[in-house]
C-alpha cells in the first residue's frame, strides 16, 4: 500500500537523510558517471540500507556495474514478493496488465477432461468492454479468431495488451466484440446495493480499491445503506489490490462500531531507523488530501449499527485491503469469507532522486518499509490472511455477476447469518477436477502498491 510523503515525513522523524531522499554515499564508493548502472545502483543501495525493512540483511559492497533489475533481485530479502526498482522508459520494470489496458480480465481453467474454459472474471465500468455488451462470467471462445488453450493463452493475452484492441467471441454470441483500450479512469466502487434474503436485509458494496477517488462513492453508498436501514453489511474486496492508509481508515471509521477516534487503527514496525509508529484513526484521516478530507465524527456518523461485518476476499485482496480486514478486528466481529489474501502486510513509499540536476533520473524504488499491526498486536499475514468460512469462487461458473445472491461467496453469507439460501446445483468432483491455469490479475498482484510518478 502506498504512504504519502506527509506521513513518511512523520514516520521517518529523526532518520538522518543525506543528499537526496534516499541517497547517501559510502565514503569508499568511487563516483560513477551520472546516468551509468554503476551510479543508479550505487544510488539504489544507499537508498534501502537507509528504508528497507530489511535493511541489516543488506550488503555494504556488490558488484555494481550489472543491470539495475538483475542488481535489485539480487539484494532484496528472499522473503520479499513487493518491493520493486521501476522505471517508466523500461516497460518490463513495469508490466502493464489487462485490466488496466483493456478495462476487463480474464481467467482460464483446465477441466478434469483436459478442456479449457476462458471467461471474464472482471469489467470495469465505463469501459469500452461494458459499454459493448461484456459481462462478468462470459465464455471466451475465441480471441482476435484463435480458440484459447493452455498453451496459448497467456500469449493471447499479451497480445491484445500490446495492440490495445481485443476481437471476442462469446460463446452462444451473435457476432465478435471488437474492443479498444481503457481510456476512462477504473472507479474505486463499482457497486452498491441493497440485497433481500428471507427477512433480512444486506448492504452489498464491492470496492475495488483504497484510492483518493472511492471516499465520496463510500460516503454515498453509506448513505444508501443508512437510508434502506440494512441489517448486515458485505464489504467485497475479493479484487482490490490496496491504496491509501488513510482511505482504509476513513472506511474503518464508518464500520467500526466501537472504535474512537484516538483508538489505534495501525501500528507500522520498521527496521531499526524507522522503529514502531502507532496511529490513531484521527492521526491517518488528518493525512487525507484536503479536499475531500472528513472528520472522524463525520465519518462515524455514516455507521449502521452492526456489530459484524462480512467481508469477502480472495487471492487477489491484497495491502490496503488487507489492512482493512485486519485493522478492523479489535473493534467488531469481522467475518472473512472465500480465499486466503495474498499476503502483503507491508507498506511502501516511492523513493526518486530529488536532486537537482537529477544524477539518478527516472528510476523509483518502491521498498517494504514497515510491517503492519492492528490494535491488539496482530500482524504477521505474509502468508494471507486466512478466511473464517472458506469458499471456491470457481465452485460455481460461470461467475455470477457481482452482488448476485447465487455467487458462492454471497451465498455463504446467508448461510452464516441464517438468511434463505438460493441453492445452485454443482457436483463437487467437478469443482475439485477444475485447476486454475491462467489468471490475468496476477500482474496486478505484483505491481500492488506500485504507482508510477508523473512528475
């Protein structure tokens, strides 16, 4: 998840910073030619044995005259899945992904039989995909005229990111759809609604990120759910790679129903520099830009009255998202359904060389700093976090739309809170002969908490 500078500047109080942000010369270093892989590497080591949560592990000399992501693999921890060295001229630094070009994804699996399946797990809204007629759950049976297979279908993939134009044919379609690329920016809530099951009522909001942009779509769909008097509430973050510290708390603020504003929302334990920094939910909602900055007394204004909370989260949940679940814990009953989350409990922060002239232009590091604590100490998911009631999302396919109360994950909400259940037939030697063997959204989890600078 991303810190802005304000709070880095808080956290970091007392880290003595030398030349440039994140930079500091070894006294025994020769100086190497501006723009060299030997400066930006040199430049780069510097920069992590002052931030990297790792930093002790690091070595004070390596042969620096390699290239600048070979030389970065090599001195990350091995347990280290996040940090990043990226630069915006070198597009393999940066994979783009399918969803952030095309505006969709797309999932294969491989049945029991040695059929392929390929289908839309995702659209964003406003995209050309959703404005021609792609839905969430629709069989792909060809791409740009090839049938999908094993084999192919990463190559397929990538080669409609790098055209930016996909030609689909769905199956049991009429004609191909011909889509461009994503030119609208992806919204951070891509539903809201109320949801009615035997006597109860749900507030349904699938949120797809933790960016400035979902505060006001938050507070007017908490609106709606105050209005329609909800009974429970289902937080779907089963794809939101994460955002903004201070967005999670301004979220957790509407939730959770005994928390204060000087109560703990996170506790970032870094390396011997940084060390433990706890903060409130007012210290992380002072940190929100100030236009669309909210109280904690505003915020928690919106609650609904609930003491539990279902929260739907798969392998893709990831940082902020995470954060989120955890976060909220001490202070209701969280209930955590689906798949186990990808595991990144950490925080990072954009690290550019700041000098001027730039000796190290372009390049960003984008390190683990901190590890990740709720109120009552608990931390440590590198793993994932673990779900309370597992679910298969690919148990019922095709995907059922999001919010539809025949999706598995919904499903077992009604289960839990003795709501009716809408049954859908399924035999479970199917589900266990299916394997997963292509999922697009795997480029999103790797670049998690990566954001490339405009300046």
């Amino acid at each position: 998840m991303k810190i802005s500078s304000q709070v880095l500047r808080w956290l970091m109080a007392g880290l003595s910073l030398l030349g440039s942000m994140g930079c500091r010369k070894a006294n025994h270093r020769p100086e190497f030619p501006s723009g060299s892989s030997e400066s930006v590497n040199s430049w780069v080591l510097d920069s992590m044995q002052v931030y990297y949560y790792w930093n002790a592990a690091l070595p004070d000399y390596i042969k620096f005259k390699q290239k600048p992501a070979d030389f970065f693999k090599k001195i990350i921890d091995h347990s280290d899945r996040f940090s990043a060295l990226v630069n915006p001229d070198l597009p393999e630094s940066y994979p783009p992904s399918l969803v952030h070009t095309m505006g969709f994804d797309l999932i294969s699996v491989q049945n029991g039989d040695g059929t392929v399946a390929t289908m839309v797990s995702l659209v964003v809204p406003g995209a050309d995909a959703d404005v021609k007629g792609l839905h969430r759950g629709d069989m792909i049976k060809t791409i740009d005229g090839v049938t999908p297979t094993a084999a192919n279908i990463s190559t397929l993939t990538a080669k409609v990111i790098e055209s930016r134009t996909a030609v689909l044919q769905i199956a049991d379609g009429a004609a191909p759809l011909t889509i461009g690329r994503l030119r609208n920016s992806e919204p951070p809530v891509y539903l809201y609604k109320v949801l009615h099951s035997g006597a109860k009522s749900y507030g349904y909001l699938f949120l797809n990120s933790f960016e400035d942009a979902a505060l006001n779509p938050l507070l007017e769909s908490f609106s709606y759910f105050k209005q329609q008097q909800v009974q429970e509430l289902i937080l779907d973050l089963r794809y939101n790679p994460g955002g903004s510290v201070p967005v999670a708390a301004a979220l957790a603020s509407m939730i959770a129903g005994s928390a204060r504003e000087t109560d703990v929302f996170v506790d970032y334990r870094g390396n011997s520099k940084a060390g433990v920094k706890k903060r409130s939910f007012a210290d992380e909602l002072a940190r929100l830009p100030q236009s669309i900055r909210k109280s904690f007394a505003q915020l928690s204004a919106y609650r609904l009255g609930i003491n539990r909370i279902f929260i739907l989260s798969g392998n893709h949940t990831a940082s902020a998202a995470e954060l989120t679940i955890n976060a909220l814990k001490p202070y209701l009953n969280v209930i955590q359904l689906g798949g186990k989350t990808l595991g990144k409990d950490m925080a990072s922060f954009v690290i550019k060389d700041y000098r001027n002239p730039q000796v190290v232009p372009k390049w960003e590091i984008y390190p683990m700093v901190f590890k990740l604590y709720n109120a009552a100490g608990k931390g440590d998911y590198s793993s994932g976090l673990v779900p309370d009631q597992p679910v298969e999302e690919l148990s019922v396919l095709p995907f059922k739309p999001f919010g539809d109360l025949s999706d598995p994950l919904i499903r077992q909400c009604l289960v839990v809170s003795g709501g009716a259940v809408i049954s859908a037939s399924r035999k479970s030697s199917e589900v266990n002969s299916r394997t997963l063997i292509f999922d697009s959204r795997e480029i999103v989890d790797r670049r998690s908490g990566i954001r490339i600078s405009k300046n």
